[in-house]
C-alpha cells in the first residue's frame, strides 16, 4: 500500500454499533445459523434427489432402448416363424415338379402357387395389414391410391380405371398404396 492509503486507514475511528451489542443478539445469531443449516441441509436434499432423477432418467433411456430392440428381435423372429412354412411350400412345389411321371405338373404347380398365397395372406390378415380394396370407377384418392397412368375408359374422367399393383395397410396406415391407372 502507499502511504497516503496507510494514513487514511488510521484516520479512520470505528464506532460500536449500537445494534451490534442489543440484548438477544446472541440468540438471533444462532437462530439465523441454525435456519442457514436448515437450508442447506435441503438445498443438499434437493440436489441430490435432483441428481438422482437425472440418473433415473438415463437409466430409463437405455432400458427403454435395449427393451425396444428386444421387441424388435422379438417380431423379426416372430414374422420369420411365420414365413418358413410358405418356404417349405415352395420347396414342395418344386420337389413335385422334379419328380417324373407325377400327374399333371401344370395342375400341381397351380395348387401349390394357391397355397403359398393363401398362407401369406394369413400371414399377412394375422399381423393386421389389409389389402386396400379398388374397385374401377370409384374416386381417385391420393392417400390410398397411386396413378401411374391415363387409359381410355367408358368411366368417369379423373376416376380409377384399373388396378395395376395391389395397395395395403396396417392399423389404418398405408403401408403401400395401391397402383392404379385413371380414366381419360
């Protein structure tokens, strides 16, 4: 410190606070320091219970992410469970045509091609997914319907004509929409 600074400070007289020395002031003092650890004993309860939730929370992200992936597992496994019988119709279909002298080849085909599609679409009706009907002359709606094209037709203009490619759904949802040719 310079000099000057020193000379101010003992210059300066303190004067006794009158307040300072009021009867109870004892008993305020510790009142206010048993309040100030009330405070902070829950300013310390808070915190931690924060610091818990917060972990908590991430706890839940990651189990919820690792309960998803199994559910995902879980529905592959199931849809593949589905699927391998019409796998083995398949092969059947095609062991019966390699075997010589068995009937009419065209006709065993024909049967075992109508029997994997039948199982898909009970495959497909068990996991809820719909075929999304059209039917030539209704209205053209671009939710559920595809235009690839204009043909001429005795219907309506603007109107589907014809299906090209079949549309579904699942739970109400398009999950491909059916692909049709409008009228001119």
């Amino acid at each position: 410190m310079d000099q000057d600074t020193t000379k101010n400070n003992e210059d300066i007289e303190l004067l006794e606070d009158e307040e300072f020395d009021a009867p109870g002031q004892d008993e305020q003092i510790k009142k206010m320091r048993e309040k100030l650890r009330v405070c902070e004993e829950e300013k310390k309860g808070y915190l931690d219970g924060w610091q818990r939730a917060q972990a908590d929370a991430v706890n839940y992200k990651k189990d919820e992410g690792k309960r998803l992936e199994d559910l995902g597992r879980f529905i592959t496994q199931s849809m593949l469970s589905d699927l391998l019988p019409v796998l083995d119709s398949f092969d059947l279909a095609l062991q019966s045509l390699q075997q010589p002298g068995s009937g009419s080849q065209s006709n065993q085909l024909e049967q075992g091609v109508l029997m994997i599609r039948l199982q898909l679409i009970d495959i497909f009706k068990k996991r809820g997914v719909a075929q999304i009907e059209v039917i030539p002359g209704d209205e053209f709606n671009p939710e559920k319907h595809e235009s690839i094209g204009e043909v001429e037709s005795d219907k309506s203009a603007g109107t589907v004509a014809e299906e090209v490619q079949k549309g579904y759904m699942l739970a109400g949802r398009v999950i491909r929409p059916a692909r049709v040719r409008l009228a001119k």
